[in-house]
C-alpha cells in the first residue's frame, strides 16, 4: 500500500463519524472505544470545547471511501481527567515564556483504561495516524502531543516516530481459574487472608446488601442516587464532577451490557455504588460514590464486589482504576502502563526526555518496594510489570525559541 496518497482529516467530533465506521476501526472489546460511549461524552456535553476536551478525531479513508483508521484526539486547555501527570511540565515551560496550553490529548476523556489508540482496520496506517498528529500540532501551533494508557505495542511504534516513552502502573487482578472468593482467598498468606475476611465481615455485620445491575435495569430514581454518590466522591475534594447525568442516561440506554453497577443497600435504601464497565473478559471499576460512612465500606463495593462478579462471570481480569497502593493487600498486582509524549519545542522535547529518564529509576526503586507486599503466598497471577514513578520535580527547560 502507498502511503504518499494518503490524507488524514479532522473530523468534527466523533458523533459526526457514522458508528459503524468507527467501531469497526476500533474493533470490540474495549467498551471505552466505542463509538457509544465516546459520542456519548461529547452529546452529553462532558467533553466538549467548554469543559477544556475540544473533540478533534482524525480520520482516515481507505480505497473503498470507508474510514480505514481513526484517532480519538483532544485539543485540551488544561490537564484535567487524563491521570498522566504533566502539571510539572506545563509549569516548567510556562515559566520559561512558553505556552502550554492548548495541547493535543489522544486519550478516552476521563477514561485511565489502557488500550489501543492507533484505531485502524489494516496496521500500515499507524504511523500515518501519529504523523497526523504532528502535523495537527504544528499546524495549529500546539506545545505538544500525548497519546496516554496506549499499549505496549503501541508504545514500540510511537516510540519508532520518536516520542517519548513514559511507563507508570496500575493495580489489576487476574482470575486464576478461582471457583469462589474463598478459594481466592485460599492463595493469600494467613494474616491477608484474615484481614480481607474481617473486612467483609464487617460490612456484612453493618447488614448491608449488594446487587449487580445491568446498566438499564436500576430505576430512573435509583440513578439519580447513583449519580449523587457519584458527584459526592468530586464535592467532597471541591470540585464539580466530571461526566453529569445525562452521560449516564445515554450509556445506560446505548450500552446497557457494558455496564456493571454495584448497588450497596442499608435497610432496603441505597447508599453507595460503584458504576463499572465491562467488555472484552475484563471489568473496569470506574466510579464510585457513597453518602454513608461504614467501616470498610468502600474496600467492598468497589474491590470485593468486583472480584466475586469476575469469578462467577468467568472474566480474566479486573481493572479497578488508577493508583492506590491499598490495592495490592487486596488482591491486585501491579501492571504496566505506558504513555508517549512529543513536544514540538526541541528544548522542551530534551528536557522532558532528561526528565523521564531519571524518573525511571524511581520506578525501577519503587517496584522493588511493592514486590514485599503482594497477599499472595506463592507467585501472584501475573508478575510485577511496572509502577508509578517519583513524579516530583520540574525537567530544566530553556525558554522557546
């Protein structure tokens, strides 16, 4: 195939792209690069120019006039929702007389779920997709380009083009064949064991019930109290949450079967919820809310829950967000993420490239750190593949130009 041809355009937010030609660019599985789910952000207004995502997806058609590759692309004013830390940097080179923002984000807005990002039906056009992406950041004057939560193959060939490789992690559990959660927890050391049977002990004393609801089987009313758990979690750090209710109203009617929703119930009255994803043999923890105040409360609706879900559904693995190290006594096994990062100032590009260089071996220390805390009394479900960095401290760049 020739590339010479070949034009990439920018598409006026994904909803303008027919679903089908998008989907089948990106493929099933990930229910987080559907084309429900990204339309949804934008028609419910969560992601648009006015919350800082300006939807700018990239679009390329093959022979047959079909989209034979798509990027999904934000142009951000801020560094809000991406979990890939960059706050550093734009202080860095705004101090130095530059202009951070905007900047091109290729990501799921509000979404730290890895994952392709290069959407393509034939991988030939890949690279032309990352060389769009320059070309969208030049032309339009952007300080930079961040492809975030991508694959490790993807990584290799961003990297070919010359970005810059950031690794951090996430905590995921691997379903090892368990027939229940006691025989999951049949793999922990004694005093882990006892300590997560305490846990749940405790909820359940507190007489708390839990469901699993298909996204369209709560009522109206039931998720409007899910909505409010979910806002609560944002008020109670002073700040407005970032998806509303009407991007739940739409995912709930579009993708129904994607969605898992751990429903907590005190005396019948629902008082917390952890409102997950799943797709591809995975579950995806993504939001979580509560107006109660139960000890360990919070470990069970949004770990416990989704592991026994994952063992009675036969699904792999369980992805429950980002961070947390009180994950690992849990369960959960540090996993590699990968972000890559192209800046469009030489000086800045080098800066950064430093940066990233000594903040590796801060991962390389502390994953050597998180190795004498896994529950697990003999090899856990997947090994330690990687984890979060020493994020302190501003890369030394030179003003631009």
């Amino acid at each position: 195939m020739s590339t010479e041809d070949i034009v990439a355009r920018i598409a006026d937010g994904v909803s303008s792209i027919a679903a089908e030609d998008w989907d089948r660019c990106a493929g099933p599985g990930n229910p987080f690069l559907s084309h429900a789910f990204l339309s949804s952000l934008e028609d419910s207004g969560s992601a648009t120019a006015e919350t800082g995502w300006q939807p700018v997806p990239l679009v390329i058609h093959g022979p047959d006039g079909k989209a034979a590759a798509v990027l999904p692309a934000y142009a951000k004013s801020h560094s809000q929702g991406e979990y890939v830390f960059d706050h550093g940097w734009a202080d860095a080179y705004m101090r130095a007389g530059g202009r951070y923002y905007p900047k091109l984000q290729i990501a799921v807005p509000f979404t730290p779920v890895p994952g392709r990002r290069l959407l393509t039906t034939d991988p030939a056009y890949a690279p032309q997709l990352i060389a769009a992406a320059e070309s969208l950041v030049n032309g339009n004057k952007l300080s930079s380009a961040h492809a975030t939560f991508i694959t490790e193959e993807e990584a290799a060939l961003f990297e070919a083009a010359g970005w810059l490789i950031r690794v951090d992690s996430q905590f995921h559990w691997h379903n090892d064949g368990y027939a229940d959660f006691d025989d999951f927890l049949g793999r922990f050391s004694s005093m882990k064991r006892k300590k997560a049977k305490r846990e749940r002990r405790r909820v359940a004393e507190a007489q708390i019930a839990f469901e699993h609801l298909r996204g369209d089987e709560p009522t109206r009313a039931e998720w409007d109290a899910i909505f409010q758990f979910y806002s609560h979690t944002f008020e109670r750090r002073g700040r407005p949450p970032y998806l509303n209710r009407e991007f739940f109203a739409q995912v709930a009617t579009t993708m129904p079967e994607n969605l898992v929703i751990v429903l907590a119930r005190y005396r019948a009255a629902p008082i917390a919820a952890a409102i997950c994803f799943r797709g591809g043999g995975t579950l995806y923890g993504r939001y979580w809310g509560s107006l109660a105040d139960f000890h360990s409360l919070h470990f069970e609706t949004c770990y416990y829950q989704g592991i026994e879900y994952c063992i009675r559904e036969r699904l792999q693995k369980f992805e429950p967000g980002t961070q947390g190290e009180h994950k690992i006594s849990r369960g959960f096994t540090p996993s590699a993420t990968w972000s890559c990062h192209w800046l469009r100032d030489p000086d800045f590009h080098g800066a950064v490239a430093d940066f990233l260089r000594r903040e590796t071996r801060h991962v390389d220390a502390y994953m050597d750190e998180l190795d004498e805390h896994v529950p697990y009394r003999d090899a856990a479900p997947a090994p330690p593949l990687g984890s979060p960095g020493d994020r302190s401290g501003y890369p030394v760049i030179e003003p631009p130009g």
